[in-house]
C-alpha cells in the first residue's frame, strides 16, 4: 500500500479522506496548508498527493507549479475542488496533475482516481512503450489525467476481452434452519457480513457502503455477531 499525502483547509474533508483511504490500507499523512503540505513533501516523500486548489494562504495551482519548478514533483498529484471548471482540470494537467476530482467526491471515484495514479512509473513506460493489439484495453488507459474517474481525453473504445471468474468466497452458502429463529438469523447475517468483507477486502468503507449501513452501526453489528474484522484487512506495505 501507499503512502497518501491529503493537503486540504477543510477538517471534515481531511478526516473523510483520511478515513477512507486509511481503510483501504493506505498510511495517510494530513496537512491543512501548502506549509505543512511542503514540509510532509519534503520528510516523507509520499506516493500521492491529493490536493485541494482554493487554500487561504497558497493555492493547489500554485503549490503544484512551486513543486515543477523546483524538481519536487516526483510524485503522482490529485488536484481537488468544489468550484472547478474543464479548464481548471486542463490547468492542473498541464502542470503535471495526473488527474481532477470535484468535490464532493463520491467513494467510487476517489478509489478509482487513486489506484490510476498509484501505477507505477515502469509500469506507465511499459504502457507507452507497448504495441496496440486488436481487441485488447489501450495500454495507455492507465496514463492518461482523469477528471472524476474518466480519462480527460480517451481514445475511441475499443472491445475488451471477458474477465475471468473471479475466484473469492463463494456467494452461495447452506444454513442450518433446525434452530431457533434468532440463532438462524445472527448464523445467516454473520456469514453476510463475513462475505462481503472478504469480498471488499476487509475495507468497512465499503462494506457500509455496500449494505447501506453507518460504520459504526456496522461496527457494532459486527462485533455483536463475534466477526472477526482483522482476518482479513488488507496488508500494508
């Protein structure tokens, strides 16, 4: 997993975003200002970087052209905002942003925007570098800036091969129903749960998402049910 570097003025985006990525396994370091966000750049070298571009003291604009200009950005950089317009995303790109996201930023997303911008530099020459081939994904897919999770300019669409079965835990499941019904009840909803955490990874973002369950009533239903929640998180590197 990687190191994510959120730069915001706003406390409850931070905390959201925070939360979010922090559940998928990432380590997640926080700055309010383009200060702190310098000084987090310059001690930990995060992997991504997502940043806001209206900030009282310097802009995200302006903080990501300070990085250019001085050799800084050697890191992938998610601009973010609630005002922005096509050409503030146009902007961003041409100053080295991989990709835009306007607030407010849906889960799908965010994840999405993140795991494009997390392929590694090998992988995206080995991208541009590889041939096309009928009816395959274009290599370059992964490369180009996105605007809320779409490529800013992509290519006509061209076929994609069917995936292959997923292997994972199995949808389909037997319950013993000679019992009484609240036992039969807690045996069904704790195997639920227990699927689609492993389904999703261990990730209770997306859990409660999928359910349509608050993460902390579905904390609390989990623990109620005896869940084991740290079998199966994800691993962080």
């Amino acid at each position: 997993m990687a190191t994510i570097l959120v730069v915001d003025d706003e406390l409850g985006i931070r905390a959201l975003l925070s939360e979010i990525l922090s559940d998928e396994g990432h380590t997640v370091e926080l700055a309010e200002n383009a200060a702190q966000a310098r000084h987090v750049r310059e001690s930990l070298r995060p992997d991504l970087v997502l940043l806001d571009i209206w900030m009282p003291d310097v802009d995200g604009i302006s903080l990501l052209k300070e990085w250019g200009a001085t050799g800084l950005l050697t890191m992938p950089v998610i601009m973010m905002s609630g005002h922005g317009t096509i050409d503030t995303a146009v902007e961003a790109t041409k100053h080295g942003a991989v990709a835009f996201l306007e607030k407010p930023i849906t889960l799908q997303k965010l994840l999405r925007a993140v795991e494009q911008a997390l392929v590694r530099p090998g992988q995206r020459l080995a991208a541009a570098a590889a041939p096309a081939v009928p009816g395959l994904r274009d290599p370059l897919a992964m490369t180009r800036p996105y605007v809320n999770g779409s490529p800013l300019a992509p290519s006509a669409a061209v076929p994609v091969p069917a995936a292959p079965v997923p292997s994972g835990p199995r949808p389909e499941q037997s319950f013993d129903l000679d019992r009484p019904l609240r036992e039969a009840r807690d045996a069904f909803e704790k195997s639920y749960f227990e699927f689609h955490l492993a389904k999703e990874g261990g990730s209770m973002t997306r859990v409660a998402e999928k359910t349509g369950l608050e993460r902390t009533h579905l904390y609390r239903k989990l623990k109620q049910l005896g869940v084991d929640l740290s079998r199966n998180k994800r691993g962080t590197s």
